[in-house]
C-alpha cells in the first residue's frame, strides 16, 4: 500500500507510468530518475530506513543511498528543490491525516 502510494504520488508529478517505476530493471532516465524520488521520500519524509527502502522497492540498501544522494545533489536546481518540497510537505500532510 506505501509502495503504491508513493508510485503514484511521484509518477503524477514525473508524468510517467506507475508500472515502469515497478520493473526490476532500471529503465530510462525520467522512469530512473522517479523511481530514486520514490525511494528518497520514503527515507527522507517518512523516515524508513535504508534498508527498509529497500526491501519496499526491491532494491538493496546502497542502491538506496546511492539514489538519495543523487536526489539530494538534483535538489541544487531551483526547480527540481521546489517539486521535491512540495512532494515531501504532501506526504507529511496525508500521514497527519491518517494519523488523526
């Protein structure tokens, strides 16, 4: 159900296909590129752990950290920083709901 949420959350902002973002393979660059967001909410806004992440996304740990760290260098672009604070501040706002 978390792992749904965030492909779905991250695709209608990457404009790609949540099914991409599940395949095993890397894929092209923008379906990479929202996968690592994916992976990089979870650890930064829900604050799962790197190996939790991992196990969500199929994924081992350090592919985790390593897409966290290219995030974190992407979000040095204006553009790129406000659309991940906007995705953070979202996820926060629907785990506040569902906490009340």
């Amino acid at each position: 159900m978390l792992r749904e949420f965030l492909d779905r959350v991250v695709a209608s902002v990457f404009a790609v296909d949540t099914t991409l973002l599940k395949l095993p393979t890397r894929g092209r660059r923008p379906i990479a590129e929202a996968r690592q967001v994916a992976m990089y909410l979870a650890h930064v806004a829900l604050g799962l752990s790197l190996t939790d992440v991992g196990q969500l996304f199929e994924r081992d740990r350090t592919t985790v950290a390593h897409a966290c760290k290219k995030i974190e260098d992407r979000r040095e672009l204006p553009s790129f920083d406000t659309a991940i604070d906007l995705l953070e501040r979202s996820i926060r706002m629907v785990q506040l709901t569902e906490a009340l």
